[in-house]
C-alpha cells in the first residue's frame, strides 16, 4: 500500500513514513517557478538532499543553491524557506524530526592520507 500525495501551495509531498510522530520522510517534488521566499520557523530539525533540480534554500542570513546530489540539515526555528530556482522543477528527499530529532550518521569516511 502506498501513501497518497498531498499537494499543497503547488508543492507535491509523497510520505516515505507509515508511522506518526517521530522522524518523517516525505519526497518532495516543486514545480518551476519564482515564489517570494517567505522565511518561517517552528519546533524541529530537517535534513534535505536533491534528487535532481536546483533547491534555493534560504536559512538565516544564508541564500544557497544546492543542485542534485547535495544536502543541507538544520534547526528549523532558524528562520527558513526552500523553492525552485525558476530553472526548471526541483526533486528533493525531507527528513523532518518535528521535536527536534537529528539525523544519526554512524559512520564516516576515513581520513585520507596524502
């Protein structure tokens, strides 16, 4: 069985998730085009990362572009807004902890010796 999408501000979110509460999952598809950002904040954390597109993320004082491939995490009671560029429509995976919950990374690359 698979979760229905939800479609809302033109902005389609496919739940990845069964259970509620806790870490949720959502893949997140945004069509082209050149929304005002309209930076918001509330409890959690997010972890973001493009599957193919170009994200505009708005964090803070910070204004970036991350295309496919790259991946962002954050407090979301920073003030925060992510949309397309305007170039095209912009795929992306949500991982979202709504108390606050982070991502565990349990391993990572051994240093390389040069």
């Amino acid at each position: 069985m698979r979760a229905k999408p939800i479609t809302r501000h033109g902005r389609t979110y496919w739940p990845l998730t069964r259970q509620p509460g806790g870490l949720q999952a959502f893949k997140v598809v945004i069509p082209q085009g050149t929304e005002e950002p309209e930076p918001r904040t509330h409890e959690g954390y997010e972890w973001l990362y493009v599957l193919s597109g170009r994200l505009r993320l708005v964090l803070g004082e910070h204004d970036v572009v991350l295309t496919a491939g790259e991946a962002a995490e954050f407090d979301t009671r920073v003030p925060h807004w992510f949309g397309s560029t305007g170039q095209g429509p912009v795929e992306f995976l949500s991982l979202f902890g709504p108390q606050g919950e982070r991502m565990h990374v349990r391993a990572r690359p051994a240093a390389r010796s040069g």
